[in-house]
C-alpha cells in the first residue's frame, strides 16, 4: 500500500486535508468517493483532477466510489457559480449517467476481483424513497442555519455583491451531499470524502452529520482549482469546454489542447493529468529544458492523456492528423480523417462551395482556383501559380492540365486546395 498523501504532495495535487487523514489511510485500505452531477452527456477535462484523485487511491490500494449525482443533478451546486443551475428531467439525467459510467472505466478498475474494485453509486437510489418531511426531521435537525450560512458557497450568493440571491433549493445542497457522505459511512465504510477546493464547505457539512448521526469520524480530502500561468480558465478553449466523448471534442481537439499547453502549465500538468512516475517526469522535465522548441514535455502529456481518454487507435489518428499541417502527408491520410477531425484540422481556413454536378463533369484548375472561388484573384494568377508548380490538391502537386473529379472529395463533400506550404483553401461540394 502506498502513501496517498504524499502521492498527493509531489504531483501537486493536494490543496487540504482533516488532521489524521494520513495516518488514517496508513492504517488499512479505506474508502473515499467523489461525486459527479450529470448536468452533460460527457465528463469534460475540468472534472480530471477529481478523477485522478479517485484513480490514485484506488493505485495506492484504497477502493474508490464514483458517485454520479443523479438526486444532487436535480438540485445544482451553488459552490463556485454565480447563478442558479437549469434543473434536469429524470431520463436526461439517467442517459448522462451511463455515459458518465463509461468515461470513467478508462480511469477506474470497475471489474477488477480484488477487495479495492471501484464501485460506482447513483445518489438517486437512496434519496428517492425519502420524505420531505423525514429528511428535516432525520438530518436537518442535526446542522444549524448559523452553520450552513457560514459556508463561503453560501456566502458568496446572498451577499451585498450578489445581484441574484440564492434559492431555497440550491441553499439544501449541502444538507443532501452531507447526507451522501453519511449514507456511505453506513453502507459502504466510506470514511473519506474528495473533490476541489471549492468542495471544502460542502465535504465537511458530512463529516459534521457523521459525527453527529453517525457516531463516526470522516475525513476530507481537496484538490487545487487548477489554473492556466496566463490567468485564463483551465480545460476551456474557444469553442468552450474540451470533452472527454470523442462526438463534443474529437480526439485532435484534445491532444492538440495538450500540445498547446505553456511550459510551465506542461510542467504542472504532466504530474496531474499522467500516471508517470517522478523519475520519468524528472528525466523528462530535464530533456524539456535542453531543447524548450522540441516541447517533449507538451507531446508526452498529450499522448498519455489522449491514450487514457481515447485509446491507442484515436491517438495515432490524432497525431497523423497533426502532421497534416506541419509534416509531410499524402492525400491518402487526409482521406483517412473523418469529417470532423478534418475539418478541425482545417478549421478557420476558407471555403467555397461549388456544386457536384461541377465535380462530376470535371472541374479544371482555373475554375477551382479563381473563376469559380476566387482563391487566388484572377485566372492570370491562377495560371502564374500552377506554372511555378506551386499549387497542391489534397497535399499533392498537379499541372494546369489536372481536373478534380469526385475521386478527390474527402469525407465525400471537401477538396482542400494549397498554395506554397501554408496557404489553404477548402472547396465544399455539396
């Protein structure tokens, strides 16, 4: 059995912990869960680091529980948001739950035959068969409004700052994932609690309602907000959160996500977001500092998280994908993409749209290149470049004389056309 806590400290994953918490977990193999709301289809990379809380203890030895909030979904945290959630109907809840459940076997050891298996629990089951009126008389009773007010998830909503206030409904999160907690300690001989920082009110509302109902000691456990060095929000990019199911971000999205991370962030990250050792992320971090330009760090963050989330298949595809742009390929690999990864290869680049009955009858290079698209200004222009040998279609040289037909179309609707080495241009065929 391994020190959790000190694994904890060296990938810089620890933000806070009840005293005894250590020497609690040296003792014998324990239990700690984190929950989940199912508020999406998908998990996105802001919910890694409480995943690989979870996929560090069950590596140490201890026995995980994944929570999905499928009672607490309905509610919504007020912890670290400004306003109120948009509540979720039972089936949208029960289908992002199971896809919940699936991301989650890439981390955890759900079939595992040994005594720390991970197991995964839906709040839901539990909370449905209870009264309104038997939870404020069971548990309610036990937590002070004083005690629930002084809680910065609280606070930080029904303050002079807060323009919306707070909702009764939201105002009992914390009495229902306090119950959570309980209900664990009873059932499961859960004695640990874990999530971010931001969780630290919310956790500790448990232990106080197993202390006090339960007769018992739990323990909590937190991790840091991870942050960007440029100040802006972790695990978002443009186009917004980046996710784990492959149809909201494709595979190359996401390693190029990684790819683009600062050195400093890469540095940070590879202890997080990797089951690396010390040893291979020192030796590791020291190559990075030789050749900075080379970013050995940002290409071995990128393949080990993308082949934890996606899989061995979808990495290579996302690299192949990457060398589109910056390494040598063929039309036969931009064949090999599927739509979406080409056109977020591509993305930003600009198009035109031609009919197919053009392609069908054969459309010449002048047409394709300016009278047609006005990729470059004039058809003089056109002839200029294609008599330089300078213009490729699909990543391949061709003459004045070639004619895109339908054998060309990638993903059956685009033909990218290039001049020189970067300058793009996509014709959509439709």
């Amino acid at each position: 059995m391994k020190n959790f806590i000190e694994e904890l400290q060296w990938r810089g994953m620890l933000n806070d912990s009840m005293p005894g918490t250590e020497e609690h977990l040296l003792e014998e193999m324990r239990s700690a869960y984190v929950g989940f709301d199912p508020t999406a289809d998908s998990l996105h990379i802001g919910n890694l680091v409480p995943i690989m809380l979870l996929a560090n203890f069950q590596r140490c030895g201890h026995k995980p529980i994944a929570l999905v909030g499928g009672a607490t979904g309905m509610i919504g945290d007020p912890s670290g948001k400004s306003s109120e959630r948009n509540l979720l109907d039972e089936k949208t809840l029960q289908h992002n739950q199971d896809c919940v459940k699936e991301q989650l076997g890439h981390f955890l050891d759900f079939k595992s035959k040994t005594d720390n298996a991970a197991i995964l629990v839906n709040n839901y089951d539990w909370m449905k068969g209870i009264s309104f009126l038997e939870f404020i008389r069971d548990v309610g009773k036990h937590i002070t409004v004083n005690y629930m007010m002084a809680k910065d998830s609280v606070k930080n909503r029904i303050g002079s700052a807060s323009k919306e206030g707070m909702s009764f409904t939201e105002f009992t999160y914390q009495m229902v994932q306090g119950y959570d907690f309980l209900h664990l300690f009873r059932e499961n001989a859960t004695t640990i609690q874990m999530g971010g920082s931001d969780q630290w009110g919310n956790i500790t509302t448990g232990t106080e309602l197993i202390r006090r109902i339960g007769g018992g000691k739990g323990y909590a456990i937190t991790c840091p907000l991870i942050t960007k060095s440029d100040g802006s929000k972790f695990g978002k990019s443009e186009g917004g959160n980046v996710w784990l199911d492959a149809k909201r971000t494709s595979a190359y999205k996401f390693y190029q996500y990684w790819l683009n991370t600062s050195d400093e962030d890469a540095k940070k990250y590879i202890k997080i977001f990797t089951f690396l050792d010390q040893k291979t992320i020192e030796s590791l971090t020291a190559e990075h500092l030789e050749a900075p330009h080379i970013r050995v760090l940002q290409k071995r963050l990128g393949e080990e998280v993308t082949l934890l989330v996606h899989g061995k298949e979808a990495y290579e595809k996302a690299i192949a994908a990457s060398n589109i742009l910056f390494g040598k390929s063929t039309a036969a690999d931009l064949k090999s993409l599927d739509e979406q990864t080409f056109l977020d290869v591509f993305d930003g680049v600009p198009q035109a749209t031609i009919s197919i009955a053009a392609i069908e009858d054969g459309l010449d290079m002048i047409g394709a290149l300016a009278a047609q698209t006005n990729f470059l200004g004039s058809n003089g222009e056109a002839r200029r470049a294609l008599k330089e040998n300078a213009i490729s279609v699909n990543k391949e040289k061709i003459k004045e004389e070639y004619t895109i037909s339908k054998e060309d179309l990638i993903a059956n609707k685009y033909v990218l056309l290039q001049r020189g080495k970067k300058t793009y241009y996509l014709l959509k065929v439709e």
